[in-house]
C-alpha cells in the first residue's frame, strides 16, 4: 500500500528547536539518515518553499481566479512530504515517526486510494 505522510510544522517551533548550529546541523542529518532508514519504502519526498511563496487558483462560473494563499487559521504549515510503499498503516506509522520534524511538529499518515480496478 502507498501512504503520503504529510510534514507539517510551526515556523517559530522549529526555529526555536533548532536554534544553535549544531542543532541545525543534526536535524538536517536525521532528514539524510531518512535515506538509509527508508530505502526502497520511499517512493518520493518533497520540501516545500514557505507558505508566503504559495499561490491558489479557484474556479468560479468557470474563470479561474488567482490569489497569494493559503491563508488558513493555523500556525502549523505544510512544509514537505513522503510518499512511502508500506504493508500497512503501522508500518507507515512507524516510519513518518522517524521524519525529524515530529519531535516539535506533526505529520499526517494518509493511505493513497487504490484507484486499481482490482480494487473496485
């Protein structure tokens, strides 16, 4: 089963948990030992430019509108993701637990739907 574990994380946290170079320095190495960790479970991984780089398109009426965004009512903000190949969801679990930013974020397990016909 594929699963997207979604990385979100509060700007001010983060950088008050990473406020030396050393600090710095061993989340950014947690993220590359990812990589070993990982193996072939990792199918993608992304890290997203700040939300202020962020545009949204909405059609109405059938005109696309454009605006600077999202500019939603919280303080946490999508910051990257992993799409993972995982037996199950504990297995899944498991792994988005090792992604350095749950220690003062969150991250979002979410199971890919299995379009397949196979699968209804």
């Amino acid at each position: 089963m594929k699963f997207l574990a979604l990385i979100y994380s509060n700007p001010e946290t983060q950088a008050a948990a990473n406020n030396t170079p050393e600090k710095q320095q061993a989340y950014i190495a947690g993220y590359w030992a990812l990589e070993e960790a990982y193996g072939a479970k990792k199918l993608a991984a992304e890290a997203l430019t700040p939300v202020e780089t962020a545009r949204c398109v909405r059609v109405r009426d059938g005109k696309p509108m454009y605006s600077d965004g999202p500019f939603a009512e919280t303080k946490e903000q999508l910051g990257g993701f992993y799409l993972l190949d995982c037996a199950d969801m504990d297995e899944a679990l498991g792994l988005a637990a090792l992604i350095p930013t749950a220690a003062h974020g969150t991250v979002e397990v979410r199971p890919i739907m299995d379009w397949s016909k196979e699968n209804g």
